[in-house]
C-alpha cells in the first residue's frame, strides 16, 4: 500500500468564517466542497462516450494546491440569489 503521508510534515488546521460565509451568500456546503476539490479530488458524474464509461473527478491543478500559502485564495461560488442583493 503506498499513502502520500509524510510522518515529518506537520498537520494543517483551517478554520470557516461562518459568520462571514452568512454575510457573503455562501452555503458551508459550497465552502467544503470546494476545500475538498482543491485539497484532494471530487467525483463529478458518470459518462460514456463511443462504448466506453468514463469516470470524472475534479481536482486543483498542482500550481493551486503546492504549497498552504495558495489555499488562502481559495474561492467558492455564491448562490445565484445572493448575487443581486
């Protein structure tokens, strides 16, 4: 079994703004979802095409996901109402 965790790398802590993601039109779901993209990987759908399945998962380009300092601009999508407030 091969595991991408390094015993000498220290464990990262991230913490919500509830409050501002309230403010902002953001659902703590999209918020999360969107962490879990960038930090890992999101299956999307199912497809076949040509007599084949094909399995989609998004996941963040390693330039976006190198190093902690990226994670900061990190963005999620606000819901369509609370973009004409």
């Amino acid at each position: 079994m091969f595991s991408h965790f390094l015993q000498h790398e220290l464990p990262v802590t991230g913490y919500v703004d509830r409050e501002k993601c309230k403010k902002l039109g953001l659902s703590i779901a999209d918020v999360f979802n969107t962490l879990q993209t960038y930090l890992g990987s999101r299956y999307v759908n199912d497809f076949s095409i040509y007599g084949r399945n094909f399995h989609v998962v998004a996941q963040a380009d390693t330039t976006y996901r190198g190093t902690i300092q990226d994670y900061p601009a990190t963005i999620s999508k606000t819901s369509p109402a609370s973009r004409y407030h």
